[in-house]
C-alpha cells in the first residue's frame, strides 16, 4: 500500500544519511542489493552464488547444448517465457509481453535466463525496491556512486561498517572438510617447506588469523554476502559456515553465500593462499578463475 512505499523510501534516506555521517548501522548488506544501490545489473553470477540448485536446475539446464528441448521432453511441454514459481511468487509472470505464448529455443535462450534471473532476484519485490532506491539516491545519487568507481563490497562495508569477527570463535563453528588433506603427509625443503608442512585447514585460518579487519569482513561478506554475524555470533549463523577444499590450485577461491560456504584450492604456501584469497574477496565475483 501507498503508506508501506512512504516508509520503503524513508528507510532508503535513512541509509543513505548513514553513509554520509559515517555512521555504520547495525545489520548485514547483501552484495546484490548495492548493486541495485550502485545501479549495476544483476543476472546468472548472482543467482549463481546466491542459489546454485536454481542455477543448476533452472538456468545452466536451459544453457546445455539443446538445453530448451531437453527440457520440453523432461516437462512435456514447451519451455515459454515465465518466471519460475517460488515461495514468495507461487504463480508464474511473464518474463515479457506475450511470454506466456513464447517458446524458448537454441536462438533466444540467452535472453530467457537473462530475465528469468532477473526475475527471480527481484521481480515479487521490484516497486518495494525502486521506493528504498529512490529514498537512497535523493540523498546519495547513483551517478555520484559510479564516479567514485565505489564497488559492492565498498558500499556494503560503509552501510555496515567493519564488524569485530573473532578468528578462534569463526573456526570453532565452522564445519571443515572431513577428507584427508594432502598437504598433512607432505614435507618440502624449497623456501616454504614450515608453510607447506601445515594442513590445509590452519593454512587457511593462519591466513584469516593475520588478516586486517576490514579484510576479514570483506573474507565473511565473500562466503555469505553478509557484512555482520547475526546476534549470538559465528554459532547462531544459518547454515554455519563451511570451508571445502579443491584440488585446483589454478583457480581462485570461490563462494556459495545461500550455504555461507566458501572453496578453496589446496594452495602450497601460505603466501600463495593469501595473495589468491585476497584477490577473491576484491573482485568480489566468486567466478574461479585466477
């Protein structure tokens, strides 16, 4: 109703005036709302981290080579352009005008699971949503934002400011990866041999441990797309969070925020380990590649 939109943009200047006072408020920022924020596109990388059964089910499905006739033989009927039904949004919308007559093939697929993650991002909520923008930019325009070339994670962290993450409670309820670790049987005598003689696991949290503040929050926003733990700490986390390992050592780590679970290849020094996990949670992207 008309009163819940007044109040929808009143929060929007309440947050903005935080960010010009510098005055962090309480409560954790998800990467994809300042990108609304910032006025950048969202699409399958957000859906991606944020839900990967959607995307393995709903978007990398349809993108397989003959993915929308694989489909229709799997449903018994057409792939048309509608959204996919979800809690908050159980029937169906079109994607498009005419949507709901349109059939998805090899040609426009692209274009499907581009506004099918669209959707799914943000259609059930899209005028909730332009209100708090509209509230934020009357005070903190978006092209002011994009001269600064300020990031998600940037904004995230002014809204939210830099939490106090303690390193021994974090890893006391995390759940660690039950296989083997590699690096626990082997030994080396090159320059790193008292890093690489570590496991994989307090490779890790030595890394964490030597971390700045600020590189922490931007490690937890990374893996969870939360910038504050919520009341109770580390414990209190749904799910808690979770460290996997691959075997990769080309790639970057990467991260799955709905399971606040981050992967990371089984790097063979310390140093290596931190200049890659740095990077990560820069860019921000969870894509892999180093």
């Amino acid at each position: 109703d008309t009163e819940t939109l007044r109040k929808l943009s009143a929060v929007g200047r309440f947050v903005a005036l935080a960010v010009i006072l510098e005055k962090p408020l309480p409560f954790p920022t998800s990467t994809i709302m300042c990108k609304y924020l910032l006025g950048e596109a969202v699409g399958l990388q957000d859906v991606r981290r944020l839900d990967p059964d959607f995307f393995r089910n709903r978007v990398e499905a349809v993108l397989q080579d003959e993915g929308p006739q694989r489909l229709e033989e799997m449903l018994g009927a057409p792939l048309t352009f509608l959204s996919a039904a979800t809690d908050v949004a159980p029937a169906p919308q079109e994607l498009k005008p005419g949507g709901a007559d349109l059939e998805v093939t090899e040609a426009n697929k692209h274009q499907y699971v581009e506004l099918l993650c669209e959707h799914y991002l943000c259609g059930p909520i899209r005028t909730e949503l332009a209100c708090f923008l509209c509230g934020f930019w009357s005070l903190v325009p978006c092209g002011i934002l994009r001269d600064c070339r300020i990031l998600p994670q940037e904004l995230a962290l002014m809204i939210s400011g830099v939490g106090d993450l303690d390193v021994q409670d974090w890893r006391s309820n995390t759940r660690h990866p039950a296989t083997p670790d590699p690096l626990a049987e082997t030994s080396s005598d090159t320059e790193s041999s008292a890093t690489t003689e570590l496991t994989t696991t307090e490779m890790f949290w030595a890394v964490v441990d030597e971390m700045t503040d600020e590189e922490r929050v931007k490690l937890f926003h990374f893996a969870t797309g939360l910038t504050r733990l919520p009341v109770g700490g580390f414990e209190r986390l749904e799910p808690l969070f979770s460290l996997h390992f691959l075997d990769n050592t080309d790639l970057l780590p990467t991260a799955h925020t709905c399971a606040n679970q981050i992967e990371v290849p089984r790097y063979q020094s310390k140093a290596e380990m931190r200049q890659k996990l740095i990077v990560a949670i820069n860019l921000g992207g969870g894509f892999g590649f180093a």
